[in-house]
C-alpha cells in the first residue's frame, strides 16, 4: 500500500511538470561573454569559434553551460505551418531567424561542428551549439548530479530560454543530433514536439535496446586503434589530430577524474534510457545519415518509418561522416532542410 501511494504521489508531481519548465527562472540565471581562464572546468582547449557561459542552477547545484551562439550570414526564409510573427527594431521589420541547435556526439565538444555551422549559417540559420554538463568547458558535476536524457534535454530547453528563442506562437528550431546526441535530439523532440519541425540524426547511438540484445558495458579503456578504426575508417588524416588531442587533453585535464565518472554515467544513461521504444511518437520529420562502416550505427531495421523514408546511408565512411566528408555530407543535409 505504501508503495501505491508512493506512485500516486510520484504521478500528482509528473502531471504538475509541464514540458516547458526549466531548470530554474530566468531570474537566477545569465550568460556571460567571458573573457574565460584558458583551463575551463578541466579543458584548456582553444576553440576556433568565440563561446558564452550560461550559468544556472540545476538539481540543487549552480552549473555552467558553455555554448557557441553564431548569427545567420545570410536572410533567412522561413517556411511554417505556425502564423509568421515579424518583429521589429527601429520600425523595420525584420523576419526570426531560422534557429539549429546542434548537439554533439559523447567524445566530441561543440567545436567539432565549425564546417556545419557554416553551411547552415550561409542557409540562414542561427546556429546554437552547447557542449552538454559533464563535458568540455561545461561544468562536471559530483556523483549526486543525476544525469538522463531528460535532465539534459531540461537544461538545453533552458539555454534557448534564456537566449529568448523560445516563444510559443513561432518558435522552430531543427535539431540535429550526432553519436549520442542521437538519443538527446529524439528525446529532446518528443518533450518538446511543439518546437522541433525537423529533426536529424546522424550516426546515433542507443536506438537499439542494447540491453535487451545482450550488448555489455563497453569497456572506457579502449585502445587508440580502435577509436580511430571505428570513427575514421582507419584513415587517419591529420585535420582529425585536433579532435583526439582535444579528448586526451579532458583525460589529462585539472578535472580529469570529475570527467571519467561523468562519462561512466553518460555510458550507464545510453545503456539504460533507449529511445527506440518511443520512436514511434516522433512527430518531426526525420532524417537519419548513417556510415555504415560505424560499429555504432543502427540499421534500417531499427528506424521508424519516417526515418526510413529519408535515409541516407555512406557506405564508405564511419562514425563522423560529417567531419570525414563534409562536403557530401552537408551537400545532403541541406537538400533534405530545403525540402
């Protein structure tokens, strides 16, 4: 009887949330411009883009969330079922911009998407790019902070809040989601279905219910080789360089071991929390760029259908089609956002 009352309790408090609370009122939180110490929360990284902090308090605990925020290079168009509202600046009307939040994949910082940024920067988008909690310059939180895919998608709701790109008459905003930002992307449309119009995958992971197919832990300590087998192919070049020594510098960094422990339970999330249930209530239209020579990535068998209506599949490239060719790779994005 306890227990029933407990799950009466817990149902009261889950239908009081609402899919647009945020971690905590714009009032506590804000977004600094820096400048920021070279040795960001365990990362002395330089990025190539200028990023901001967004500090809040999320779980009892005050974060930091850093983010590059880069403005359109060209008028946008937007297309939409929503009334277009048009906003206005010294009397001359000027259009919302076409918003893309990007989210990066679990060994990768928000930085490794400067080639897609700029494509749809050139397409008339707004590019939104943060680097989650537990990762990069973002803050590393002590073992109590809980991480999910909620929590996560919570906090990203959060960021767009408190950059005023959320609005509830016109707000649309395509995610595009790599690695494990494949099931933060699909969770962060099914919260928010209202806001995401178009959403992207790209080579995710945990699609499949691992657990269910007897998939293990994968063991953190895995060898060089390969790493670089399972994301470029085996064919190493040295523009990748960068990103591997911006990973062992997080791994060698002031908050190396805050990181491991974050990425253990990242690991456990991914293992735990699958998506592929609930991918039939996917309302966006969907895209799924997979390189099939990825270990990781799913196969057809696996997506809904309207991902499988728009598949587009690279069967020469791994893990990081859009760093390994970007060229065709965005080419294809951009053809399916024009759509």
């Amino acid at each position: 009887m306890q227990f029933l009352a407990f799950i009466r309790v817990a149902l009261v408090v889950a239908a009081i949330a609402t899919p647009t609370e945020t971690d905590s009122s714009n009032a506590n939180t804000s977004i600094g411009n820096g400048p920021f110490p070279s040795d960001l929360n365990g990362s002395n990284f330089t990025y190539t883009h200028p990023f901001k902090l967004f500090r809040f308090h999320s779980q009892g605990l005050p974060l930091k969330m850093a983010f590059i925020d880069l403005p359109p290079t060209a008028a946008s168009t937007i297309t939409t079922t929503k009334p277009q509202h048009v906003r206005y600046t010294h009397k001359k009307p000027t259009l919302t911009p076409k918003i893309a939040l990007l989210l990066r994949g679990i060994n990768f910082c928000s930085v490794t998407w400067p080639v897609t940024a700029t494509a749809l920067q050139k397409a008339g988008y707004r590019v939104v790019i943060p680097d989650q909690i537990g990762f990069c310059k973002s803050s590393k939180p002590c073992a109590l902070y809980q991480f999910s895919l909620h929590q996560l998608a919570l906090s990203t709701y959060s960021l767009l809040s408190a950059l005023n790109l959320i609005d509830p008459h016109d707000s649309e905003i395509t995610v595009i989601g790599h690695s494990l930002s494949g099931m933060l992307a699909t969770r962060f449309s099914l919260i928010y279905p209202e806001l995401v119009p178009k959403l992207a995958l790209v080579n995710p992971i945990g699609l499949e219910p691992y657990l269910e197919l007897g998939v293990p832990y994968p063991d953190l300590s895995a060898n060089l080789q390969t790493e670089q087998s399972t994301y470029y192919l085996g064919a190493w070049a040295p523009e990748y360089e960068v990103w591997a020594m911006m990973l062992a510098q997080m791994y060698a960094g002031t908050e190396a071991q805050k990181f491991v422990e974050g990425h253990a339970r990242v690991v456990d999330m991914v293992l735990t929390q699958p998506v592929f249930y609930e991918l039939p209530r996917v309302r966006a239209h969907a895209l799924l760029m997979v390189g099939t020579k990825d270990t990781t990535a799913i196969g057809k068998q696996w997506s809904p259908p309207d991902v499988q209506e728009k598949l587009e599949k690279y069967k020469d490239l791994g893990h990081a089609p859009q760093i390994q060719t970007p060229g065709r790779f965005h080419a294809a994005l951009l053809r399916w956002l024009r759509a």
